[in-house]
C-alpha cells in the first residue's frame, strides 16, 4: 500500500468520525429541546371593583382604552358611604381610589398601564355592593405554553431555560422559563409553562394581542453530550419490552 493510499484512507477516516460526530451532535440536540402543542400571548388582568353601592356618576374611559396608571376612570356617588363616613368610619385613599366623603363620591383609578378589555358599567348605572366597572389587561404580555413531557424531560425544564417564541407570522422572539407547572385534564398530565420575554414588546400590537397563538421551543437542561443518543436507546428498549 503506498503512502499516497494510506494518506487518502486517513483523510477518509476522519470525514466519516467528523460526520458521525456532526451528526451526533445534532441529534443530541434534538433529543434535548421540546416544542408546545398550543400556546398563546397572556396579559395579566384586573378587575376595577367598586367597595359600595352607588350610581355612577362620571365615566372617563371607553371598551378600548389605553389607560395610564394614575388615570381616573370613573366616580361612584354612594349614599351608604357618605352615611356611613357621617357615623365616623374611616376610609383611607389608596392607588386605586380616592373618597369624598362630604360629598359621598369615590374616584376610581387605573393602578398599571394596560387596555380597558371589559366595560362593565357607564355613567347612569347602579352598582351593587362589590360591583364590577371594568377590566384592564396589563400592558406586560407573556407567554403560556402547554407541554406533553415524559418524566425525565419535566425534571429537565428548569426555571431560567431559554426559549424561541414562533409567533402567528413566523417571526421567532427569545425568551426564558420563568414558571413551570402542571395540570391534570382531558389529555392527561400536561406541563403549563410560562416563558418571560422583553422582545414581545416591540412586535406589531395584532401578534401580541391577548390570546394571539404561538409555538414554544425549550432547551432542556443538558445532562451530557451523549444525553439525547442515551436517552433515545432508552426509550426504544422500553419500547420493544427490554427495560
């Protein structure tokens, strides 16, 4: 065998061990990230509650309202708190709320930046004891994603794991686990997990909408550089009844 053949089997030898080893790798990375069968943009919302009955006297907003925190949104005339400020209880203003009690007027305000997503009383209405004006959906946006995971990848999806967010026009945004959980239903145990994502912000408003869908892709925490090979064996012995 000349040199110049020994030379050519070695360069040879070496592609395929580069390739297996290429291709190792990808598989492992694979084997180590897991992708939502249903997501969706959430906003945290809140409820504008009136603490006494009354008629609503002066509304400031409308279904669709960008609000401010510190806006006022509307003034409430109760004549049970204005009775019962005569008869000497105390009522301390808050963030959410300023009272008059001369006048038996409580000023209702926004507490966060958001969107008035629910209207639920105008001016003129009555309102019961614990009655509801309105709901404002935060402005901060987040991702809930549902996954179905064997018991060895939940122990592998970690608080902190970074994450790509598909969005509705295939626009793909980082993100990062800030929340994992779990839930028993129709489809059986399903993993909820919250992923954090400041990119979210400067997408157009229609993609990040409350309720707008989207594909979530976790990186698993990595157990090794042979994990996913290991683990796929595994999974293929118990399949076939070995393990």
């Amino acid at each position: 065998m000349t040199w110049g053949i020994r030379l050519r089997l070695f360069i040879g030898v070496l592609a395929v061990f580069a390739l297996v080893g290429a291709l190792t790798l990808v598989f492992n990375q694979r084997q180590n990230q897991v992708t939502s069968f249903t997501g969706s943009v959430v906003a945290d919302t809140y409820e504008v509650g009136a603490d006494y009955p009354g008629t609503v006297i002066a509304q400031d907003v409308q279904l669709g309202d960008r609000v401010e925190a510190g806006d006022r949104l509307f003034v409430v005339r109760s004549l049970q708190l204005r009775e019962a400020v005569r008869n000497g209880l105390e009522v301390t203003d808050s963030k959410a709320y300023k009272v008059n009690g001369r006048t038996g007027t409580i000023s209702y305000y926004a507490v966060t930046d958001g969107l008035v997503q629910k209207l639920k009383a105008r001016t003129g209405n009555s309102l019961g004891p614990d009655g509801s004006l309105a709901t404002i959906a935060a402005d901060v946006r987040y991702i809930e994603a549902d996954f179905k995971l064997v018991p060895r990848d939940y122990a592998r999806m970690q608080v902190g794991s970074p994450a790509k967010i598909r969005l509705a026009n295939d626009q793909v945004v980082t993100g990062q686990v800030s929340r994992v959980g779990s839930a028993t239903g129709e489809l059986g145990t399903v993993s909820r997990v919250r992923v954090d994502s400041d990119a979210l912000g400067g997408v157009p408003p229609a993609l990040r909408n409350p309720g707008a869908p989207v594909s979530v892709t976790v990186l698993l925490q990595d157990t090794g550089p042979l994990a996913g090979v290991r683990d796929a064996v595994n999974d293929l012995l118990v399949k076939i009844g070995l393990r």
